[in-house]
C-alpha cells in the first residue's frame, strides 16, 4: 500500500509538471493577458474553503477539503480555483483515488501563475523550499 501511495504521489506530480510544461510550450500567456474568471462552476478555496492565502495562516486543511470535494465523480464543481495569493501547507496534500476514473475530468488553475502560490513551512537547515505555481 505504501508503494502504491509514493508511486500514486510520484503521478500526480509528474502530471502537474507536464501540464506546466505544456502550458509553457503551447504559448499560454505568463502575464499581460486578461484572465476570465473565476466561474460559478468552479469551486474556489478562498471563500467555498476557508483558504486565506497570505503566506501566514496555515490553508492546508481547506485546500485538502478542496481537493476531497472536487475529486468526487458527482461533484457539480468538477474545477478549483485559487485566487492570486501565497497558500501555506504544513503537511502533505493528498489526492487519493477511490475508483479508477474518479478525478477524470477535474481541474486545478490559478488566478495569476507569478502571484499564486502553494508553499511549505520554512525550510530546516539543509532542506530545501519548495514553490509551486498553479497556472
């Protein structure tokens, strides 16, 4: 079981790098365009959630809510939106399936990809910090 949660974690993060990247190499705009958004059928973490996005309080517990609710095949917000702000976590997020194609169809995007932000606590001596951007 642990194997197939690190291997399942190793996925996820592998999938959210290549949608970076893709995002990268198809020309999608870093800044200077109009964002749309978000809309009523997104879920969004700041009010839907209790996130408060200010690098300070802790939003691990809101955005995991989050990520719980949207997951579910019959969920009627299938997208979760983080407004621009910096999202402290202080444990793992965890995105486990229950069926095989249950988070088909879900989305994660971000307001702005240089002012949104998911950031751990700040690093021990020797380790490193870790920035994600949500694009």
């Amino acid at each position: 079981m642990r194997t197939e949660r690190g291997w399942m974690s190793r996925m996820l993060g592998l999938t959210l790098a290549a949608l970076l990247l893709a995002s990268r190499a198809h020309g999608v705009p870093v800044t200077g365009d109009e964002f749309v958004g978000p809309f009523p059928s997104w879920a969004n973490v700041k009010p839907d959630y209790g996130a408060v996005g200010d690098g300070k309080a802790d939003d691990t517990a809101a955005i995991q809510k989050a990520l719980e609710d949207v997951r579910r095949k019959d969920s009627p917000k299938r997208a979760l939106f983080f407004p621009a702000g910096v999202y402290r976590i202080t444990h793992t997020l965890k995105l486990e399936r229950i069926s095989h194609n249950e988070p088909l169809g879900m989305s994660i995007t971000g307001e702005d990809p240089v002012n949104t932000i998911i950031t751990g606590n700040p690093p021990r001596p020797g380790v490193r910090r870790r920035r994600c951007r949500i694009t």
